[in-house]
C-alpha cells in the first residue's frame, strides 16, 4: 500500500507537470511581429464654447514603428511608437491676447490661428482578427486602443499679422492622451509577410491648448482621421 504522503507527493508532481506542459504551449504559441507604417492622416479641433470654433481641417503625416504579440492567432496586442505631424485651425469670436516666447500679439476677432504640432506618440492597444476571406487569404482586422503623447514642436501661422512658423509653445500644453480606433485588412505577401490596409480614427480629449492671461476658458480636443499603409514581417 502506498503511503498517502506519495499520494500528495504524487498529486503535487502532477499538478506542477500539467502546469509546466500547459505554459509551455502557450509559450510556444505566443508569436511576435513587427511593422512599419505611412498614415496620411487629417486632422481638425473641436471645442466645447461657441466663442472660440474650428475653421477647416489640416493635412498631416503620421509614421509609426509597431510590434505585436499574438496570445491567440485572432488576438494580440499592440505596442509602438510614432512621429505625428498634424495641425488645425481656431478662429475666436473675440480679439485673442497670443503670447509667443519673447512677444504677445493681438489677434483681431475672426482672424484663424493655424496650429502646427508635432507629437510624439506611444501607441498601444489590443487587435481582433477575423479567419482567413476568400481564396487570397485576406484577414480583416479592428483594434482599439490608447494614445499618450508629448509634443515636441508646436507653430503657428497667423496669416492677418504675417506671422508664419512661429514657436508657439507659450500656447500648447506639452502632454495629450487619446484613444483609437482601427479597422482594415492584411494581404499575406509570402512568409510571415504581409501589407497591411486601414481606416482609423484617433480623439485626444484633453485640452491641447493653454488659457493664458486673459484668454477664454475653453477646451480644445484634437482629433484624426487616419489612413493606414503598412507591412508587417
């Protein structure tokens, strides 16, 4: 007869061997892939008074460097970082006191401000996929996700006083923080490659810009339209 502390020696053996066999497979399940993209992208504020409005949108460019890691072949998730280069456009309703580094300027009533910021961002979400569509073995995807960035430049043209790249750091708020969502399709090039086709639409809520002195109180959120051109390997 077996003692009963083999029996629990045994079981603990067994537990502990399952456990090990189970890591390991998911272990080797994991994978990880890498990605470069060009997202031409258009951008625009929005704000939340009727004094000071967005006036048209603004083209920009986005390029991001990207990895994945698979939990399952329909999910994985996302980490990067990325060059942002965007803008908009604001018009007040009221002459607007702007401070630059070592000046103010007045802008006059309906006179637009044209912002143009760069960021730098650190991208990170969680991706869906879909099975393999059709002969071509087309896989569609959509991800959401979470955007803190940091700007590193910021300008500013104000047409009416003949004020073109001017630093305007004085005016933007150096941290911002969004989220995404994305939705597209990967078209497998041989391997463990593929290009990689999207939509997407990115909101920072946080207010970009700084009320300063007598400004407004007002809240400025920039938002994106993006379209995404990649590849993966």
């Amino acid at each position: 007869m077996i003692p009963k502390v083999s029996l629990a020696r045994l079981r603990h053996a067994l537990f502990a061997t399952a456990m090990m066999m189970l890591f390991v497979k998911a272990s080797t399940a994991q994978e990880y892939r890498f990605g470069g993209y060009i997202v031409p992208a258009i951008s625009w504020f929005s704000t939340d008074i009727t004094e000071v409005v967005n006036q048209g949108s603004r083209a920009g460019m986005i390029i991001v460097v990207s990895g994945e890691r698979y939990f399952t072949n329909k999910i994985s998730a996302t980490a990067g970082l990325g060059i942002i280069n965007s803008g908009g456009r604001l018009v007040s309703s009221d002459p607007t006191l702007f401070k630059f580094a070592n000046y103010t300027s007045v802008v006059a009533s309906g006179d637009p401000i044209v912002y143009r910021i760069q960021y730098l961002a650190i991208p990170a979400g969680l991706k869906f996929y879909t099975n393999e569509i059709g002969y071509n073995n087309l896989i569609a995807f959509a991800e959401i996700g979470i955007d803190p960035k940091i700007v590193v430049r910021g300008r500013v043209d104000i047409p009416s006083l003949d004020i073109k790249g001017e630093g305007a750091m004085a005016e933007i708020k150096r941290f911002n923080f969004g989220w995404h969502l994305h939705a597209g399709i990967e078209y497998p090039l041989g391997g463990s490659t593929a290009a990689v086709l999207g939509l997407g639409f990115e909101n920072n809520f946080p207010d970009i810009t700084k009320d300063v002195g007598t400004q407004v109180n007002d809240r400025v959120a920039h938002k994106f339209l993006k379209f995404i051109f990649g590849i993966k390997f």
